[in-house]
C-alpha cells in the first residue's frame, strides 16, 4: 500500500472507527462560506495534530488539511460563483490542502482537477473529501515550485502565501504559471508581506470566513492574481 492509501485507511478508521469520538475528530461539515461543498474538517486542529503525533510517535507537519482556511474558501467561493473560470478546463490546486478549491473547481465542470500537496495526510483528505462531495480529483503528490505548472490551464492557491521565503518561491511559480498565458486564482485575507505591486485583486469578501493564520488581516479576504 501506497503512504497516501495508508494515511486514507487511517483517516477512514479514525472518522468511523470506536475511537472517533472527543476533540480529536474530523466530521464532515459544510463549509461555512461555501455550504455547497463539505469537508472531513478537525473538532480542534490542535488536539487533533497531538493525536496524530502520539499515535505515530514521531513528528508530523501541521494539518493544514484539518481546517477551511479563508484563502481556500474564496478561491472556492470565486470559482463557484464564476464557473467559467473552471468549467471545460485542465485545474491545478496547488497546496491543496483539504482540496477545497479544486473541489469547487470540479463542481463548477473542470475537465480534470489534479490536487497537490506535500503532505500524504492532506492527500488522503482530499481522497476523502471529494469522495464526500460527489467529484474526482487527481492526486499529485511533491513540490512542483520549480517547474511552471504546464499542463495546467487553471492554477488555484488557496492560503499558499502564509510564509514570507515559501511566499516568495510560490509567487515566482505562479508568475511563470501567468507568463505561459494560464489563469491564476490566489486567496489570501490580507498578509502585510504580500507584494502588493506584483499582485491585483480579483474579488474581494467583507468578513472573516471560518479560518485564518494569525498573521492575517482578518476584514477583508481577496482572490488574487499575478499582474502580467
């Protein structure tokens, strides 16, 4: 078995299984500013990574995938209100974590969504999420920074932004992604590191959705792309 189909296996026994109750649970919820899509979501991410990391007795990278960051959840919000910016196309979700922006992007009628992540946890909840929402998602799994995305025609990046250094090799990546003439979606709800002259606004939602990392400014969430 494959390290994601593993971590599928563990995730299925800790949602069903006789030790599923208490903070450290994932159950599925509806997004709360993108209700049509629902995702296998932490009771308490904390308690949950404390879990993760006492049953493996090792330490593990936080479960971003555990939680509906803001970023994620306008990408997914944009795509859903404005198909055509998916439908009939080739969708990548970089640093997909719970897939939510490319699951919205296969409601919207995506020819093909790949999801990507380092993580084989995030990997797994994606399996299970798209499972839960009644659409197919591909997996990729490793860095892909380096390259420029070609076989994408859509790029989507949900809350990919947090750090200032992975900020900057993410930014580069997706300006490449731009200059071989695919569409980009960033979220992000307003980091302060963010250059803002390489960068314009696409949409902007007043009000904090669910989630957001500390450093964010939490009145405002943008999609975003690279200035051409």
């Amino acid at each position: 078995m494959s390290r994601v189909g593993r971590a599928v296996a563990d995730l299925e026994r800790k949602i069903s299984g006789p030790d599923a109750g208490g903070l450290d649970r994932l159950r599925l919820l509806a997004v709360p500013f993108v209700p049509e899509i629902r995702l296998y979501l932490a009771e308490d991410a904390i308690v949950w990574w404390a879990r993760m990391e006492a049953e493996a007795r090792d330490a593990l990278p936080p479960p971003y995938w555990a939680s509906a960051w803001a970023g994620g959840q306008a990408v997914a919000r944009y795509v859903l209100d404005h198909p055509e910016a998916a439908a009939g196309q080739r969708v990548l979700d970089l640093g997909a974590g719970s897939g939510l922006a490319g699951i919205a992007a296969g409601m919207a009628g995506a020819a093909e969504v790949i999801a990507n992540d380092v993580d084989p946890y995030a990997l797994a909840a994606i399996t299970l999420n798209a499972r839960a929402n009644g659409v197919r998602v591909d997996l990729r799994d490793g860095d892909l920074l380096d390259g420029d995305g070609s076989d994408a025609d859509v790029v989507l990046a949900g809350d990919v932004l947090y750090d200032p250094p992975l900020a900057r090799r993410v930014l580069r990546f997706l300006e490449r992604v731009t200059a071989r003439g695919a569409r980009v979606l960033v979220g992000d709800p307003g980091r302060h590191h963010l250059p803002q002259e390489r960068l314009e606004v696409v949409e902007s939602y007043r009000g904090p959705p669910l989630e957001a990392f500390p450093d964010a400014e939490l009145t405002q969430t943008s999609v975003l792309r690279p200035r051409r």
